[in-house]
C-alpha cells in the first residue's frame, strides 16, 4: 500500500531526512560492497549525526515507504524507492 501524499510531505519536509534521501542517491558509497543504498553506519558519517538520530530519521523515511530497509548480518541496508518518490512527485504537481 503506498503512502498518501500528506505523509510523502510530511517525510521530506525535514531538512535532515532531504539530505538523507540525497546520500542514498550517490552511487558506490556504501560500506558494503553495494552498487546503491547506504548502511545505517555510512549514513550516519554523510550527514554526520549520531546513530539513534538517524534511525529516528530512517523510521520515518521507511514509514513512509521512500526507502526500504534490508538486514545484513549485523548491518541495516537502506536505499531509496525511487517508484514511489516518481508517483508522489506526479501526484504532487497535479495538485498544484
């Protein structure tokens, strides 16, 4: 089920979770050998937060279904779902 648009808002309207979803868009960063997405630690040394404000971060971000979380090992990989950010965008200009 996708989220609403009030929800897609409320999510990206924090400037911290924007430079989050700008991270996890740059290719080959992340510390686990994957092409996209970023692991919580990679994450927290890009926008320089401590660990439980970036989960506090990414909790909203996958409640909002803009990125998808993955466990590996000991490791939580994240990576944007750039589907839905495409349709909440579309949404959003035809409400405007």
């Amino acid at each position: 089920m996708a989220p609403n648009l009030d929800c897609f808002l409320h999510a990206i309207a924090d400037p911290t979770r924007r430079r989050i979803l700008r991270a996890l868009k740059e290719k080959g960063g992340c510390s686990l050998g994957k092409e996209t997405g970023l692991c919580a630690a990679d994450i927290e040394q890009r926008v320089k937060l401590a660990q439980p404000t970036v989960s506090h971060h990414m909790r909203i971000l996958e409640k909002a279904s803009l990125v998808e979380a993955k466990r590996e090992g000991h490791w939580r990989w994240y990576r944007r779902n750039e589907t839905l950010i495409t349709e909440m965008m579309r949404g959003l200009k035809g409400q405007l």
